[in-house]
C-alpha cells in the first residue's frame, strides 16, 4: 500500500511477524519524552522532610521559615537556601 510516504526503515523483525520501524518508535520516544515524569506524594513528602531537616539544622531556623522558603523556591534546595541566607 503506497500513501505517498516512503517506506518505513524497519529496525527489527521477530519471528512472530512484528516488526519495528524507525518512524514509530521515533514518534513513541518523542510522546514518553513530552511526559512530565511524576514523583508519588510519598516520594516528594521524603524528598520535603529531608531538605527542611537540612536547612533547620543547618541555619537553626525554625521549622515553619524552612518550609515556608521550600515551597516558594518550588521545592529546589539551593535556591531556598540561597534565598534565606540572603534575607
């Protein structure tokens, strides 16, 4: 069947009669890379704990500030950080 676009260049062929072409898993491999990846809550609740346990005990804040700076800087550490040292 000729649909006015080329052959695909098949990558693989298995014995069971499928087969990959390079054009397919092109277009798989650029919608799994659009995919935002996503962290269960429990995962980013740790990850949460782990960095205001860090910067109180670091800076000797108090809890509250900690976390207050976290969710400002969208979770990243280091801007945290840099952020309270600065204020």
């Amino acid at each position: 069947m000729n649909n006015g676009r080329g052959e695909a260049e098949v990558l693989a062929t298995f014995n069971d009669g499928y087969q990959y072409s390079k054009t397919k898993l092109e277009e798989s491999l650029r919608q799994v890379m659009a995919l935002k990846p996503t962290k269960s809550s429990k995962d980013a609740t740790v990850a949460k704990r782990e960095d205001v346990d860090l910067i109180v005990n670091e800076l000797g804040i108090p809890r509250s500030h900690a976390e207050k700076a976290l969710l400002e800087s969208g979770g990243e550490l280091e801007t945290a950080l840099r952020a309270l040292v600065a204020s």
